[in-house]
C-alpha cells in the first residue's frame, strides 16, 4: 500500500469513527489522542464538545507510516 493509499485509507477510517461517535448518545465529549514525540499531534491533542473535533489524520504530519492520533470517547455514563 502505498503512502497516498494509506492516508486516503486512514482518513476514511477516523472520518466513520468520528461519526459513530458524534452519534453515539453516551458519548459527551470527543479526545483526540496522539503520541508525545509528534509535535504536530501535539497541537490537537484535547478534549472536545462533538461538534468542534478537528479533522484526523492531522494535516502535515511528518511521522514515516503516517499520523497515529485517534479519538477517544468522553463517557456521560459507563453503564445503563
């Protein structure tokens, strides 16, 4: 798979994670995670209201392979 591939690959994946979460009615709030040494990842790494995430994988990521952040569920309640 090629460079190009992989992020087309990577954006389609965050892009429907993104949405299940957004639909996700437990889901109060989005993190964005990513790895300390990417200084890039560093500039979105937070917590965000569902509405205000911002776009992964990151633009301008330097990282071989590719960006690594991901979103993380903000739970209002564990268990029903």
């Amino acid at each position: 798979m090629s460079l190009a591939e992989h992020v087309a690959y990577k954006t389609r994946q965050q892009a429907e994670l993104l949405e299940r979460l957004r639909a996700n009615p437990r889901v109060e709030l989005i993190r964005v995670a990513g790895p300390v040494q990417c200084s890039i990842s560093q500039t979105v790494q937070g917590v965000y209201s569902k509405q205000d995430v911002p776009e992964l994988p990151v633009e301008g990521c330097s990282r071989p392979g590719g960006c690594i952040c991901t979103y993380e569920p903000v739970l209002k309640e564990i268990y029903p």
